[in-house]
C-alpha cells in the first residue's frame, strides 16, 4: 500500500485530485453480486464534483447462454484519500465498498506490486486493451489479482461466453476482457504519467534519437535520465545513458537497423516516467506505378454449352524505393535470420513442409504422424480436439489416443457426407447410417481398457450442422492459451503428398468455429462414440 500511496501522492506522477471507478459486475442465480473486472483510474479534473455511482447500460447485459445471470457497468469518481481506504479494505478483509453498497466476495486477493505500462508501438502490449487512454508516456499498474477466480470459472472454461461479453461490454466502454481473460475478478488501479510530456524521434541526423520533454506546468524541474537502446538479431547495437538537461535531447546511435527501446528515469523518486515499447521509424518506402495497356487480353471459357467472353486488364508496374537503404550487412543477416527462423519453426513444429519422394511415401507418413503425436504430448494436457471432414476411427487410434494424460478433453469431428462421397462405389452403397455403424464397431470392438480416456467423436449427417472442408489440430487449454495447427491434408493422407503443417496465428478463432459447430451437433443422432 505504501507503494501506492507513493505512485498516487500529487505531483510524482500527475496531478491527482480523485479516481475514476468502473465496475464491471454480474448478478448471479443465487442473487449474489460478482466482480468481473475493476478499474480505477487516477484522474486531474479540475475540482469537478465527485460523481455519484451510476449505470452506463441502459439496459441489462445478458449472455446467451449463462441462464439466470445479468451483467452492469456502474461508472463513478472518487477522492484519493477515500479510494485508498476502500482499497485497504478489499486486501485486507475481502470486502469492497466503493460504491457505496458492500460487497462481501469470497475469492482470495493478491497485492501486487506496481508496474509500468508502456504504450503499444509496432508491438501491441495486451493489458493495453483494458487500461484508459494509455497513449502517451505509459501508466503504472497496481493490482489486486484474484487467485481463486471461483465465480467467473464459466467464462475461464468456455471462451465463446466472454467474447459474447466482451462485445457486449464494449458496446458502451473500450474494454476488451476476451483477449486478458487471466484478468477477470481482479481490481486495476492505473496511474497515468502526466507530470511531464515524453516523446522520442529521429534526429533526422544519421541514426541518431531525439528526445522532447515538456513538464506539466505545475511541477518543479527535477534530475531525470534517459537510457535508450537498438537491438537487431538479438545484438544491442546501439545504447546511450544521458542526463536530460533542458527540452530536447540529441542521442546518438551508430547503427543504421533494428528496433529502439527508451525509458525516462526519475531519479529524485526512482520512478519509470516513460518508456517505449520495440519502436522504429521509417527510413525507406517504395513507390509502384502501374501503366495499363490499351490491348487487354482477352479469351474465352466455355462453360457446359456457353462460351463467355474474358477480358483482363494488362499492367506494366514499376517500384522505385525511397530513403536511405540499410547496409548491405543487414541483406546477409536477413537471410540468415530467414534460414533459422525456417529450421526452428519446423523444430518446433510451427511449420513442417511434407514431400514424399517416390517409394519414400510411407516413412514420410509415419513421420508426419509421429509429429501430430509429438504435438500431442507437448500441449494436449487439458485437451486436444481434430477437426477433420474425413477423420475415421483408425485415424484415431493413430493420433489422439497417444494423448498421455489422464482425463484430457479428447474430442473429433467428421463430416459422413464428405467421407461417403470420398469412398469407392462399393463403400457408397453402404449409406451414411450403415458408415456410422462401422465406425462405432471399431470402437465398441477395440481392445483396450481405455484407461485414462475421456473422449467423444461426433459427425456431420444430413443437413445438421455446415460442411466443412479444412482440417485441424487444437489445443482449448495451454499455458500459451488456445493454440490450433492447420494440418495441410487429412489425417489419413498426412505424408503422403504435398502439404505443410502449420501453426494458426489465432488458435483462438479456430476453437470458437469448433465449438460452434460441436454445439450444433450435440444430438444422439451425430455421436458416433463417447467414453468419459
């Protein structure tokens, strides 16, 4: 709390005369008040009257499938002396009564100590999506964590619910929960740097940083320092450590590529005043033109029993770069960067290229399937689900029971349709129903004690659900979130061709198309086998 106290006294950080609350709270079934997410913003507003709690939706928020349970955001101001009781209070009896109405909440909370918040630059900073207007110089962050998080496990164990939230939360304010979901049931206090202005530039002179500072016209000059670094290729390039004397500083950087990072220094109150996350400036751009020709080309595509008419534009282009090349140097370690970054996505299973060469089919199969195993064991501790139109039992058998973890959330996906219409003319005959037969046999005959397992494989028949063509691994639950691979073909054929395995930028995505389409499935008619 002293900390705090320190990073809210008036004029360290700003000129703080109250806070701005935002409550983001549920009414439960069993009529209990539940904290979401809290934010507590140190604000200058002039003596303005203190604002008394109220609603900002006029209207109660409702996810669609949390029966029973509404949400509100209550939004009101605060003076510091007051806010920092009610904060005393929640850390040290479990109670909050900021608003006005005491809450007795039954998690555990955690003090932690404050950090800063840099602006996003190139680089987005994720905490940035709940924090106010943190533009500038940076915000230094106080929380109070819930670590048992016991009545917001619907939304920690179902993703689909809190992006169905979180949009509807940002209807009414910029607070994006669905991307910090480690964030739900804590209390944020945010401290804006304000006392001074901070902002870092090219010099416009060779490689050199400039840096403007600008006070805050009530506060006194103090000893502040810059410490600015560039780093490429893992290699601190470039660093200068300066005192800021006056306005504007010149700091000099010998090389010519890669990233900046600065902070500003307080010395009199050791405090971080500004920081920059990796940030660069653009030194060369390209300029295309493109001439059309008079002639465009021009054929014709018969389709069935009419011939159409094509016409395409054709363009010469031209691309001209302007501004100041980077040295032949950082050519060669661009391609070297390039070449190790291809061996460790492929070591680490974030892009495998599969070319079976002939009479060589079969091994490449098998290590296509030993790396959807290995994938497996790496991250399927909680779950590991495949999605894939043509998966059959074997295919299973192959991959996902050699998951080693007990009770891990096995799941699959087929889509009958497209197997049938993949099968020889004999395997057509038998009919969706009688494919669905055979598949639950393999299992129901399989010789296995299942132990450990929990497992459920669904299909697509007839007209439930949507056909699907793409083919899936995912991960619901790691400790780097939702992870999901694109598999490049089916799992049967795996090796057996051309194709590249590849990691999803946003496994979440993938996961929510998943479950909408499990979700739609979720009938006896589509089960082709479960064992919990």
């Amino acid at each position: 709390m002293d900390q705090l106290e320190k990073l809210l006294e008036y004029g360290v950080l700003g000129f703080y005369d109250r806070v701005e609350v935002t409550e983001i709270f549920a009414h439960l079934p069993d009529k209990t008040i539940c904290n979401i997410f809290t934010i507590i913003v140190a604000e200058n507003r002039l003596d303005e009257k203190i604002a008394s709690p109220k609603l900002i939706n006029n209207k109660r928020l409702v996810v669609s499938k949390l029966k029973g349970w509404s949400f509100g955001i209550l939004s009101y101001t605060k003076n510091i002396n007051d806010i920092l009781l009610n904060i005393k209070e929640l850390k040290e009896e479990g109670s909050w009564s900021a608003s006005g109405n005491m809450q007795t909440l039954e998690d555990q909370f955690q003090y932690q100590p404050p950090k800063f918040v840099p602006p996003d630059s190139f680089e987005e900073v994720p905490l940035n999506k709940v924090l106010k207007n943190n533009f500038w110089n940076g915000s230094h962050v106080v929380e109070l964590q819930n670590s048992t998080k016991n009545k917001v496990i619907p939304f920690l164990e179902s993703p689909e619910l809190l992006q169905e939230l979180s949009e509807k939360i940002q209807q009414y304010i910029p607070i994006a929960l669905a991307s910090l979901s480690d964030r739900l049931g804590n209390f944020l206090i945010q401290i804006p740097v304000t006392v001074i202005q901070a902002q870092f530039q090219h010099s416009k002179s060779e490689n050199d940083l400039r840096l403007k500072i600008a006070f805050h016209p009530k506060a006194k000059n103090r000893k502040l320092r810059v410490n600015c670094e560039m780093e490429y290729d893992k290699i601190i390039n470039g660093y200068g450590s300066y005192e800021i004397k006056g306005t504007d500083l010149v700091i000099p950087m010998d090389s010519d590529y890669g990233p900046h990072k600065g902070v500003v220094w307080d010395d009199e109150h050791n405090l971080i005043l500004a920081a920059t996350r990796p940030s660069s400036f653009v030194s060369t751009f390209s300029v295309e033109i493109g001439i059309i020709e008079n002639e465009p080309r021009v054929f014709k595509i018969k389709n069935k029993d009419i011939e159409e008419d094509i016409r395409i534009s054709v363009r010469h282009t031209q691309r001209n770069d302007v501004g100041d090349k980077s040295s032949n140097h950082d050519g060669w370690v661009q391609k070297r960067l390039y070449r190790d970054e291809k061996i460790r996505l492929t070591k680490q299973k974030k892009f495998i290229q599969y070319k079976p060469k002939a009479g060589d089919v079969e091994s490449e199969h098998q290590k296509a399937i030993s790396d959807i195993k290995s994938l497996i064991v790496q991250y399927g501790e909680k779950g590991a689900w495949l999605w894939d139109p043509y998966l059959n039992a074997n295919d299973i058998l192959k991959t996902l029971f050699y998951c080693p973890y007990f009770g891990s959330d096995l799941r699959a996906l087929t889509n009958l349709s497209a197997f049938n219409d993949k099968c020889e003319p004999k395997e057509k005959a038998k009919g969706k129903n009688a494919l669905l037969v055979e598949q639950k046999k393999i299992f129901q005959n399989l010789d296995s004690n299942l132990y450990g397992i929990k497992f459920e494989f669904r299909a697509r028949i007839g007209s439930s659900g949507w056909n699907f063509h793409d083919r899936f691994l995912i991960f619901p639950d790691t400790r780097e979130g939702v992870l999901a691979w694109s598999l490049g073909t089916s799992v049967n054929s795996l090796g057996k061709q051309h194709h590249i395995l590849q990691k999803i930028d946003d496994g979440q995505l993938i996961a929510d198309s998943f479950i909408e389409l499990w979700e739609q499935l979720d009938h006896q008619d589509n089960l082709i086998w479960k064992h919990q």
